[in-house]
C-alpha cells in the first residue's frame, strides 16, 4: 500500500509540475537576460559587461563610444519587463524599436531613459527622449528598479516601478530590436524579459 501511494504521490507532483512548466511557457513571456546567462546579443560599442552577483553590469567603457547590446529581433508590438540598477552617475536606457541595428540613438529608436542627472530632466529617467515627457522625473539611483514599456501600433506606455510616467501617441518608430544602453556610471539590469502582442 505504501508503494502505491507513494506512486500516486508521485504521479501527481509530476503532473503538477508539467502544468506550472506548460503555463510558464504558455504565457508568452520570453527571457532575454537572467541572472544566470547574458543572453544573445549584438554589441555596439563596447563596455566591460560582465555577469556578477545575478546581474549583467558594466562600469566602464571600451572606446569613446557609448555601448548598446542590441537585440538579434525585431519586434513591432510588445511588452518588456526588466529591473535595472544604476548609480547617480549612470546613464543608460532601453531603447525600442530601433530602424538600425547598427548604429543605436534616440533619433532612430524611442529611447526609454535611466539618466538621473540629466541636464534638462524632461526628459530623464522616466521619460521617451524627444517624445513623452515625465514631470516630476522620479529618481532610480542606488535601488532596483523595474520598467514595463508597452509598445502597441502608435501607443507607447511606460510604467516605473508600479507609476505610470509616459502614456503617449507616436508613429515614427513602427517596429525594430531592441537594445540596452552602457554611457556613464555603474548599470545593472536583470530579468529583462519581452511578450510579443
């Protein structure tokens, strides 16, 4: 009898788990980075990106130029996840729908800023560069952070740490990878993650 039971037992958890694992992957979720690996990116630019303590961080650059690790696809309608860290003098971002995959700035993708001490904070952390303003500009430095940006057609949302901060209509950028951006200070970001709508 003891057997049996521990079969049944068995059969269950086994079951259990195959449903969890089924709606895990079932949820449209995909991970771009973890904890555990950087994942297949494209660099532009370069830094010292390394993964430390379950985090991707870069603290310097390689070179004059600032460093992006650009997405291998491209997407048009989503949603992304990801929890950032950066110090007060970081600059950094995630930048969307990029018309290029070779060269990464805010005037061919919206770019989703982490910049704290921007000189004009319209645009700082919080905000799309040139397109959604954010006011108060909400400060990220010396805390994990979590983004959700949502893209879908024209409308693009942004979400900081549970406070909406830009909620606008654009048509410029309609679809392209997506990347994360090295300039200045010490950047973190793990558990970056996207769902295609």
């Amino acid at each position: 009898m003891k057997h049996v039971w521990t079969l049944a037992a068995g059969l269950l958890i086994g079951t259990a788990m195959s449903f969890n694992l089924a709606s895990a992957e079932g949820d449209g979720w995909v991970t771009l980075l973890d904890g555990t690996k950087k994942g297949d990116w494209d660099e532009v630019g370069k830094a010292n990106w390394t993964l430390k303590d379950g985090a991707l961080v870069a603290d310097k650059l390689d070179g004059k130029d600032l460093s992006y690790l650009v997405s291998k696809n491209s997407y048009e309608d989503f949603q992304i996840k990801a929890e950032f860290w950066t110090d007060e003098e970081a600059n950094s971002g995630i930048f969307i729908r990029c018309d290029t995959n070779k060269t990464i700035d805010s005037k061919v993708c919206y770019e989703v800023n982490i910049f704290d001490k921007r000189p004009d904070p319209t645009y700082g952390t919080g905000a799309i560069v040139d397109v959604g303003k954010v006011n108060p500009m909400p400060k990220a430095a010396g805390k994990w952070n979590t983004y959700e940006i949502t893209a879908q057609g024209p409308h693009l949302v942004v979400v900081l740490n549970g406070e909406k901060t830009v909620d606008v209509q654009d048509s410029k950028h309609a679809s392209g990878p997506i990347a994360l951006q090295y300039g200045s200070g010490v950047v973190k970001f793990r558990n970056v993650q996207i769902k295609q709508l």
